[in-house]
C-alpha cells in the first residue's frame, strides 16, 4: 500500500486564516459567542497564520499571554489538525 492509502483525511490546503474566518463567522451567525470558542493550531497552522501578509494587524491581538484571532482565543501545539472548538 502506498503512503498515501494509510492518510486518514486529506489536510486542508492553503493558508488557515480564510478557512477559519469562515468557520468563526459561521459560528457566529449560529450564536455562538466569541469568548466559548477556541481555535486549536496545530504549530504549523500558527506560524503560517502569524506570517500571513494578507492577514490585517487588528485581526491577531496578543493580551494578558493570551493569542486571539478574531477575537477568539489561541491555543497551540498538542493537535494533529487544527479545529475550531465552538465550547460546550
């Protein structure tokens, strides 16, 4: 079997900042609030996200030790794919 067949899911592609500002409007529109949901990055989803030019300055804020993007909290490291928790 090739490499390939043993891939569980294929990754999303591209750069994490689009796909996630739609899955927290998504959210949003469903009534979620902002402070029960958390982004979960994997390290690599954190870096491009960070570096990502297109991305505006008052998206990501840095406060209290605390990432936000969208003003949903960051965590990272510790998953294999980056997810979107929209809380309990």
């Amino acid at each position: 079997m090739s490499r390939a067949a043993h891939s569980s899911a294929p990754r999303p592609a591209g750069p994490p900042a689009p796909r996630f500002r739609t899955q927290i409007d998504a959210a949003i529109a469903d009534g979620v609030n902002l402070s029960d949901m958390t982004l979960r990055l994997t390290l690599t989803d954190l870096t491009k996200l960070k570096r990502d030019q297109s991305v505006p300055v008052s998206d990501i804020s840095f406060r209290d030790g605390v990432m936000r993007y969208l003003g949903v909290k960051v965590e990272h490291g510790g998953v294999t794919e980056s997810v979107l928790d929209r809380g309990a």
